[in-house]
C-alpha cells in the first residue's frame, strides 16, 4: 500500500461511487465548500448505467422523472427524446451533467475501494483499493449502488466453456454480434427479459434457461412529441412537486379506491389502463393489491390473461407463468416483445424447475434431459442486492469492528444512512430505505442532502464523531419489518429478501412504508437536532 502526497491529505469527505447518487453528492458537498474526493472503479462516471450497456437495457421510470430536480436550468434544457430512456442515453445525461458541473475533477476513476477502516483515535477513516492507494477523509459516503455486485451462479462445470461469456452487467463497450450464433440466456429477471428479444431476432438459435418466471408488463415507449415536452418544461416544478413525498417519488399515485369496491368492469378498465400505460404503473393499479390477496389475486389474474392472450404454445405459457409469488412481490419487469418472443421458431424455453442444469460444459449446457450446444453464453443473473456492494468491501469501524460480522445476522441501519459501530460513514439507497422502491434519482438527492447538511452540522459545531445509536437502529429495523410484514411482499423468495444468494440471511431489507413517509422521518430527525445520533467533539 502507498499513499502519494496529495492522497496522503485528508479530505472532508470521500464519496465512493460516480452513479446518479455518487455525483449529485459531489456536486452537493463541492457546493458546501468541503474538500470532497469522489473513488469509482470503473473508468467513467455513470453507475450501473455505465456497466449495464447490454441491448434493450432501459429505465422503466419515466425519463422526465427519472432525472436529477436540483437545477431547474438543467431540466429545462435537457431533452429527453424518449417516455423510457434506453442506457446510451441515461448515459449521456449523466456524462452531461459532470462536464455542466465540472465535477469529474473531483473523482479517481479506475480505483477500486477493497478496505475502509476507522482510525478511532484520530476520527478518520483510510481508504484503500486495489491498486494498493490510500486515501484519507474525516467522513465516508458509500455511493456505491443496491444493484452493483453481480452474481456468477455457482453451476457444476461453469469454468470450463469454451464459448463467448457474456454478462448483461458487464457488457463490452464494443457490443457483440450475435449473427449466426446458437446463444444461451441464463436468468429471466429485468436483464435477461430486455436483452432477449433483441438476441432473438439476429440469433440462429436461442435456448432461454428460466429457474422464476417474472411477470412482465409491456413497455409502451415512443419518442416524446415537442408538445408533450413543451408542456413537461411548463409544469415542471408542479410535477417536482408531486414527487418529493410521494409513496414512490413519482407523480403517478395509485388509484384510491380499493380493488373490492369497484366494480368488476371499472376494475378491468383501471388495470387495462395502467397495463398499457407501462412502466411500473401495473404495480399501483389499486392502493391495496400489494396488501390483500384477494386484491392482488385479481390484479394477477388480468396478468395472466395477457400472458396467455400473447403466447401461441399453451404448455409454454404456462412455463412463463409465476405460481410463488404474489403479483408485484418480486420487481414486475418491462419489456419489448419477451412473451411473443416464444412464438419465434429459433426460441426455446427451459423450465429449469423440471429440468434442471447438471453441467455446463466447453461446448454447452447439460440437463437432465438433452444436451444443447451453445456458442456464447450470457449471464443474466442479477446481483447481491442492497449489502452486497458493501459487503464485498473490508469495511471496518471502531474498535475495528467489521461491517461483515455486524450483519452477520442480517443488516441493522438507523434510516438507513448510519450504522452503530460505524462512525463518520454513511450509506447511501441502502438497506433500511426505500431504496429501489421509489425514484432512485429523487432518492439519491433526499440522501445526499439530508447527509450533507449532518456533516456541515458537525463541522459547524465541531463534532468530530457522529454515530448511529445502537437503540434508535435497532428500533428502525423493527419498524422497517413490522411494515413489510403488513405486505404481501415478505411472501416471496425475492432479492428484496436476499433469497437470489446462497446462505444469505432472509429479511426484507428496503423501507416499504412510502418515499414521502421516509422523508419524513428524515425531517423529524434533522428537524429535532439528530437524537438518534451520538454527537462527539
């Protein structure tokens, strides 16, 4: 390990990450005038937007939404050119926005964060990354996304193909070709719904390996026309304004009539209008579908209709059909075309629950019943969600108590942003939030904010320590349960559970009560002077 004379020098703060949370906090704490260094291990801003560049990958909140509200200059001369923005143009947004606010010059790219630990008698945190540097700051933020750590399954043989590798999560900034090929997609979630149409449609054969079937809701995307986008300029700040304690931090509330209470036509016509309205509007057609079966079973039922309407063969749509879980429970995803995709000549569809993968070999994929060869392979697997991007980091605190053994048992937070035994370090859209549930980029700026404006308070009264106490995190995680399991959504084995990874502990881990109910508590904790934490000088 080494540490040059300018990473030698102590910053106020480092924010690690360069996604939509990363830079908003760099702009927000370069503002404030704190010394700020931002650490990101890809080699450009953007988050996952910049390493999920596979085909089809895009955002299912709409554009004008999902974007930054913090310079109303910058959302009036931004033109989103589509309802649901594709990644190149995320990506452009966000590459826009650090060359407006000049805020790359704050950031080391290529630097991959592997240790933080606390130095408890100086109150300074060192971090280190895998390039063997060392940097220094009084306060750390963890930027570092809740879908950010991709999983490889642990299947017998995965080693040893000797085709094309391909992870949606990892995509090569080239593209891929996949002319000709005989491709196999290995997960049926958000990832492998967008990309495998657009294999589909150029491959000589593809073999779809589904383990849990998604629902999925079309995406009814076209170009925004220049009226629709005068008119989004006009009333901008009045959509803001909806938003910001908004149940999802979108100006699109639920219905509020109760599924049971409307009648039968009146609640076929609500579904049949959020279905064709996309997005994740399906999943808050009525306000109590994600609380009461019989809701949700109706909401379900209109799903299934559409499922079978569009697929030709009555076995496979009955493969793609859930049967676990209720509607909603696990993400809903979006899609171009996924079930009519089934119909095409050159798709197959393995049900991995009756057919289970026993090895992949150089050449391709065995089940129980068949071999299928295969010349490039793409993993569609999804992440360790909400911890696993921390956990992957030998993050250690006071008295070099280590994050790994601390939720050994599962993730303990107070709101989400402080840890007990964590001091100066902050984590962003994390656990005990709302997380993915809600508008990520009106999140990240709540966060941001709300973690600035404690550390400005510190400096200003000359607090070197600030620390989650252990009662008030404890107490929020209970009330983070106690309000899942006023849900359906503790019914799944979903990766809001952390059920995608192996021996990981089961809880519900983002805040399901509200983005507006959230912020709130957040005002009461900034607004009452930060109780639940213990200020030290």
């Amino acid at each position: 390990m080494h540490a040059s004379a300018e990473q030698a020098e102590q910053n106020d703060v480092i924010i690690i990450g360069a996604g939509f949370a990363g830079l908003y906090g760099v702009h927000r704490a370069a503002r404030a005038g704190l010394n700020v260094l931002g650490l990101e291990a890809g080699e450009d801003v953007g988050g996952t937007w910049f390493w999920n560049r596979y085909p089809g990958a895009r955002c299912d909140v709409e554009s004008v939404d999902y974007s930054y509200s913090f310079d109303d200059d910058l959302q009036q001369s931004w033109t989103w050119t589509e309802r649901f923005a594709a990644q190149p143009e995320i990506l452009a947004y966000i590459r826009h926005v650090a060359e407006r606010f000049d805020l790359k010059r704050h950031y080391r790219f290529e630097q991959t964060v592997t240790a933080a630990h606390f130095d408890d008698e100086a109150a300074v945190w060192t971090i280190t990354t895998a390039s063997g540097d060392e940097f220094r700051s009084r306060f750390v933020v963890f930027a570092t996304g809740c879908l950010s750590a991709p999983i490889k399954p642990n299947i017998p043989g995965v080693e040893t193909f000797a085709g094309e590798e391909l992870f949606t999560a990892r995509w090569p900034e080239e593209g891929v070709s996949f002319e000709g090929k005989r491709v196999g997609v290995i997960g049926t979630g958000s990832s492998g719904i967008q990309v495998s149409p657009i294999i589909a449609r150029e491959a000589e054969a593809l073999t779809v390996f589904q383990r849990s079937p998604n629902f999925s809701v079309p995406m009814p995307n076209r170009p925004w026309t220049a009226q629709e986008q005068q008119d989004i300029r006009a009333t901008y700040g009045q959509r803001r304004e909806k938003s910001y304690y908004a149940p999802a931090a979108t100006p699109h509330p639920s219905l509020q009539t109760k599924a049971l209470e409307m009648s039968p036509a009146d609640r076929e016509a609500a579904m049949e209008d959020r279905w064709n309205g996309g997005g994740v509007l399906f999943n808050k057609v009525f306000p109590d579908q994600n609380s009461d079966i019989a809701a949700n079973e109706i909401v379900r039922d209109f799903a299934v209709a559409k499922i079978r309407a569009k697929v030709e063969s009555d076995s496979v749509a009955a493969d793609l059909i859930p049967t676990d879980h209720p509607i909603g429970t696990k993400r809903i995803c979006t899609d171009s075309g996924y079930y009519e995709m089934f119909n095409r000549p050159n798709v197959t569809l393995v049900n991995l629950r009756r057919e289970p993968i026993e090895e992949i070999t150089p050449t391709g994929i065995r089940t129980g019943d068949r071999f299928i060869e295969i010349d490039t392979l793409v993993y569609a697997t999804g992440f360790d969600a909400m911890t696993g991007a921390l956990l992957r980091i030998d993050i250690r605190g006071a008295r070099d108590t280590r994050l790994r053994d601390t939720w050994a048992d599962g993730p303990v937070t107070y709101l989400g942003f402080g840890i007990h035994g964590f001091p100066n370090m902050f984590s962003i859209n994390s656990v005990g939030t709302p997380s993915v549930m809600a508008n990520m980029v009106l999140h990240s700026e709540q966060q941001l904010d709300w973690v600035l404006a404690l550390i400005e308070h510190c400096r200003a009264q000359g607090i070197r320590k600030v620390e989650a106490r252990e009662e008030a995190a404890a107490k929020w995680t209970d009330h983070l349960m106690e309000v899942a399991e006023g849900t359906l959504f503790v019914k799944a084995n979903s990766w809001y559970m952390g059920a995608n990874v192996e021996g990981k502990k089961r809880v519900f881990m983002p805040y399901i009560g509200g983005f507006g109910n959230y912020r709130r508590f957040c005002d009461d904790e900034r607004d009452s002077g930060y109780p639940s934490f213990e200020l030290s000088s």
